[in-house]
C-alpha cells in the first residue's frame, strides 16, 4: 500500500457517515483503525482541502483522496537534542533522516514544520499561531542542519542571505567509490525530469548548481568528502556525483549502492554539518554545526575497521 493514492467519491447511500467509518468501508485494505490514523496525520483530503477529524461526516458526491505513504506512523516532535540555537528570530535544528521537512499530501502531523510548530507554540496564547518561515529544505533521509526564522521581522532578512548566496552550506557525504583527486567542482545546469522526476544535469532550460568537494577520509570501497553548494538546487549533491560516476552510499534512485564495506547502507549517506550566516536582525556571525547521527557513525567505524564485521563496532557502547 506504500505510495498508493485512492480517489473515491461518496455516493448516495454513504452521505451522512463518519469519514472514518467510511474510509473502511470503501478502501480495500484499510480496517478503522487505520483510517483514523491516516485522518490524523493529514493523508486524507476531501475537494482538495485536508481533513483532520475522524468525525467528519462526508456528503453525497463529495471527492475524496487519500495518500498512503508506506512510512511509519509514529509522530516526531521535537526534542532538546534537536535544537542547536534558539533565540527570539532564529532556531536551528538538528533534522533526523527519515522525517519530512515540509507537509507533503499524505502528512502533515509529523513533519519537521509541524514538529516546530508545535515546539514553538506558546500555551498562555491559544488561537496564535506560531510565526514560522522556512527558507531551506533537506531531503526525507538526509539529516543535519536546518535553519528557521521565527518572528515576523528575520523573516525577509533570513530569506535574502540564502537567496543571495552570502549562506555558506557545507555537507558530509559518504561517496562509492575512489575519487581520482582531493578536490573539485561540479558545475552543471540541472532539471527536473517529468517521467522520472529526477533531477539532471541539462545542456539548457535548468537552473544553475554549483557543488565543490574535497576529500576528507577514504575507505576500501568509498569515501568520504566534505561538500559545498554556493548554490541550493533540488538534489544538487546527489546529482553531481551520480553523473561523475560517484553516487552517495545508499541513494538508490540516482544509482548508489544497497551495501558497501560488507555492510548495508541504512539510507543515502548525506548529512548537512555546518551553516555560516550572518544574523538577520544582530547582524553577528552565527555559526550552527549537526554531530553527525549514529547511522553515519556506524558505518565509518565499519569501514575504518572491517576485520570486526558489521556489528563490531556495536559491541564497543
């Protein structure tokens, strides 16, 4: 049922019902329970607006869509451990791989904004919606560093620096492979294909990425750079070493390998380190640096020594 999207519309003799005694009765697979549980996380839309009530009631002719992402149900929130920086204008945060940065139509209860949302909702001002504005995004499994503005006036100011490239991004990623030299630069106009909804590297009509890496350690049979992208397109990194014949550890869709080093690979070996800005409203250099997770960890420890195995390291606590 991952990835599945169900278009329905109720018909005469439903109008009336709950919504969630409805999408069991009308959904193959889908038992009350799990109805409600798709309802709460935002994956279940009628007329094109998202319903969240379980207790809805659906009418006669109503269009019903219903996403299904295959991912677990579990709701993430925001924990101490996630938050490098707070203050009055900004917070960053450490994103977890396998959590969307932004809603998406099979959730919005979970997400990375809804989880910040929640965090930075004041309970002594109920109906205030929290003032939140999202300038960057990482994708689902890549983890690290993310930065948010929180009030009205570092809003505008937050957005110009990442538009105006004075934001200097830099990444961790484990790459297949032997890179033949210690530095370089991609530098490529991608785009995205509609039949495979992939980004790629396009002769005209994309929009420009620039990515610079250098090598930091390697391994038998990757290796492990340090990435810049001056610019924030869509996927950039993950590109430009699939096209170079490098693809990130564990990115199955640009190419990259299920298992290396006598291991596998948990998801695409990416995660944003460090983020230098300056602060829209002080004006200060700020810098904000994620730990590289567990996941990561694991996995060099694996490669570094491979006479252990793949739960050698584990052992160590």
């Amino acid at each position: 049922m991952a990835g599945s999207v169900f278009r329905i519309t109720v018909p005469a003799a439903c109008h009336g019902m709950r919504l969630d005694q409805y999408l069991a009765q009308a959904v193959p697979g889908f038992s009350r329970g799990m109805a409600r549980k798709i309802i709460d996380l935002g994956g279940v839309h009628m007329d094109g607006r998202r319903l969240r009530r379980s207790s809805q009631v659906v009418g006669q002719g109503a269009a019903l869509e219903i996403f299904v992402d295959g991912e677990p149900q579990d709701i993430f929130s925001i924990g101490e451990e996630n938050i490098l920086y707070q203050d009055s204008y900004l917070i960053a945060v450490n994103k977890p791989a396998g959590i969307n940065t932004q809603p998406t139509p099979a959730r919005y209860k979970g997400t990375l904004y809804e989880a910040l949302i929640r965090h930075l909702d004041n309970p002594f001002r109920r109906g205030t919606r929290p003032s939140l504005g999202m300038v960057q995004r990482l994708d689902r499994d890549t983890s690290g560093v993310l930065v948010f503005s929180t009030h009205p006036g570092s809003h505008k100011p937050l957005s110009a620096s990442f538009s105006n490239r004075s934001v200097r991004k830099i990444y961790l990623a484990l790459v297949d492979g032997c890179l033949a030299c210690e530095q370089g630069i991609f530098h490529s106009e991608i785009a995205r294909q509609h039949r495979t909804n992939l980004m790629k590297s396009v002769d005209r009509g994309g929009k420009e990425a620039l990515t610079q890496y250098s090598v930091v350690e390697r391994f038998a049979e990757a290796t492990l750079v340090r990435v810049e992208i001056p610019t924030g397109r869509s996927h950039q990194i993950r590109v430009h070493f699939s096209e170079a014949g490098h693809p990130l550890l564990g990115d199955i869709r640009y190419g990259g390998p299920a298992n290396r080093c006598g291991q596998a690979v948990p998801r695409q070996m990416l995660h944003a380190w460090r983020i230098e800005l300056e602060h829209p409203i002080t004006k200060t250099p700020v810098v904000f640096e994620a730990p590289l997770p567990m996941d990561f960890l694991r996995w060099l420890e694996c490669a570094r020594h491979p006479e252990s195995g793949p739960g050698g390291p584990d052992k160590q606590g």
